[in-house]
C-alpha cells in the first residue's frame, strides 16, 4: 500500500467500516497507533478522525474507507476518495494505489492460507509420531502430556527457506509500486494546482 498498513490496520476497531482523514501535509493517514495505557485524550483525538460507515456512504475529500480484517490475509478492503472532476494524473494514482492495495491483499491471502495449512500438516504428523514414540517407551495407556507439545522450530526455519523467493518477489513488485506511486503522486498533484489556478 502506499500508506501505512499497519497503522491503519491498528487503528481500526473489529467487526467495523469506518472511513479515516488524511493529514493536509502527509500522504499516510494521519491515525494514530492502537492506545496500550496512553492517554484518553490520545485516543479521543484519534477517534475523532475516524466515522462510522457503510460501502454507501459517499467519501469527503481526503478520507480512505476501510473495512474490518480479513480473515485469512487480516488485510482490509480498502476504497479511496474519487473526486467528481478527477484528473488523469489523480486518476492513474488512484487506480495505482488500488492496485497495490489488492496485490498486497490477495499475496497474503495465499502465503497465510500456505502457512497455515502447513502448520496444521505438520503439527499433525508430529502429534502422532510422539504420540506413538511416548506409548512404545512408556506402555500402553501412559499419559501423553509429554508427547502434547510439538517442537514448531524446524517448521518455521524450513518454512521461510521455502518462502524466501515468494517473500523477495513480492517486495519487489511491492517496493516497485510504491516508487511508481511516488512519481504519479507528485503529477497528480501538478494536476490538481495547475487545473485549479486556471480557474
């Protein structure tokens, strides 16, 4: 994406659409983090740039409408402000910034399903190769406490050589759009002083 996911990510509350501002002088949403035992004040302030919605609800300039987490990928649907007398420039952002913001949501949704069904695999298999390693050498019908923890750590490590190549090209391609972002971010918003000093 080409804003914080992140930070816009902890902001949002569960089970919720709620449209944010954007701050005049930054490109991210101006959202804070989630609040771990900071001020009240904090978080009112942050609230109020947040507004409950639906996939109706018209967008006011500057506000990006986000949906609650995703299951499998936890990433958000996500819709931008489309201004009525949208310029080619502001249009190609937008349409870019969309872009990336599904590609970023459909490759986590494959890597977190991967990973997931994976893990399930393998912590499968292992259950019940402790399982019947701990009844060979205690006897039949010894409690299994000791077989109940499986040993993740030989999992993750081969799972993240296995995913080395999907992870670097997905930061290309990512790392690739943001820089593209940046370019027509800066024609786009040429676009909208040049057409609005003309008039």
């Amino acid at each position: 994406m080409s804003f914080s996911t992140a930070v816009l990510h902890n902001c949002m509350k569960p089970n919720s659409t709620r449209a944010i501002r954007r701050h005049p002088k930054s490109t991210t949403a101006r959202i804070g983090t989630r609040w771990h035992g900071t001020s009240a004040k904090a978080k009112k302030s942050a609230d109020s740039r947040t507004r409950p919605c639906d996939s109706n609800t018209p967008l006011n300039p500057g506000e990006i409408m986000l949906s609650s987490p995703l299951p499998v990928s936890q990433c958000r649907l996500t819709k931008f402000y489309q201004p009525p007398d949208e310029t080619p420039a502001q249009q190609a952002y937008r349409e870019l910034r969309e872009q990336a913001v599904e590609f970023h949501r459909d490759f986590w949704h494959q890597e977190n399903g991967r990973f997931e069904a994976n893990r399930a695999v393998y912590k499968g298999t292992q259950q019940h190769t402790d399982t019947a390693t701990h009844t060979s050498a205690m006897g039949e019908g010894a409690p299994a406490t000791a077989s109940e923890a499986v040993d993740m750590g030989p999992f993750y490590q081969d799972y993240l050589e296995q995913a080395y190549q999907r992870h670097l090209k997905y930061n290309r391609i990512w790392w690739g759009m943001n820089l593209q972002m940046v370019g027509l971010g800066i024609r786009a918003s040429l676009s909208r002083w040049f057409r609005n000093s003309c008039f």
